[in-house]
C-alpha cells in the first residue's frame, strides 16, 4: 500500500453516491468495505421499508408500482440479495469476502455514514437491564 493512484480500468464505482471507490490503493481506501444485514418484520416489511425512501408515505399512494420499490420486491437491485414481504437481506462488497456478492459497493465515506447511522440507532443509550422487562 503505497499510495498509487488506481488506473483506469481498474477504478470501482460507489453504487450509493458514484464516486471512485478505490482512488488510490492506500489502507484509507483500501477494502474492507462490506456488509450484509437481515431485517426481519411481522408483516408486510414494504411498508416500513419505503416510508421516508418515497416522497409520500407509502400507505397513501400505490406505492408497489414505483420503480424502486419493484426493483427492491422483484430483487434485481443490486444491494438486495433476497426479498420476501416479511423480510429483507442486503449486502454489499469490495473484493472480499468470497461468499458475498459484488454487485453493490460502497465507497470509504458513504461506508462511513451508514455505519454512523446504525451507532446512532443502536448505542444511543445503554439499557439498565437485558433484556429490558416491562412491568405495571
């Protein structure tokens, strides 16, 4: 890793925000940049899914018939590897690991800001007990 600036052909584009995922081949910008999470929901996961995505909420409009939410439901985008009315897999890549598909890629600050987000979600506060018990 000595600070190349990454050739033409083989620069890798951000699926998220477009830009060159691998300028140069220093640790900075070096892989790993992957992930893969497993949302499960009670019922129809759509609904939730596409809330803030879609410009109105999703109960109000027939929002299955919007571009994206099709390419989400039928699978073809790309960071979606299965999805069912119940629940949703999505992962992206670099060049590793192995198993894991390469079609969507993430960027180093895009990689960044998702993660940022999950920290605020999840390690906002620390529960006093585990796991927390709900008494009247």
């Amino acid at each position: 890793m000595c600070n190349t600036v990454t050739g033409n052909k083989d620069k890798i584009l951000c699926s998220r925000c477009g830009q060159v995922a691998n300028p140069t081949d220093s640790w900075v910008h070096d892989w790993p940049n992957y992930g893969y999470i497993k949302v499960g929901f009670e019922s129809c996961i759509d609904w939730e899914l596409f809330r803030k995505v879609l410009t109105k909420s999703p109960l109000d409009i027939d929002f299955r018939d919007h571009e994206l939410v099709k390419a989400v439901i039928w699978e073809t985008h790309p960071a979606v590897k299965h999805f069912g009315f119940q629940g949703i897999e999505i992962e992206w890549s670099g060049d590793y690991p192995k198993g894991l598909s390469r079609k969507y890629r993430l960027c180093r600050e895009c990689q960044k800001e998702l993660l940022a987000i999950l920290g605020q979600f999840f390690f906002s506060n620390l529960p006093k007990e585990q796991p927390i018990k709900f008494s009247e």
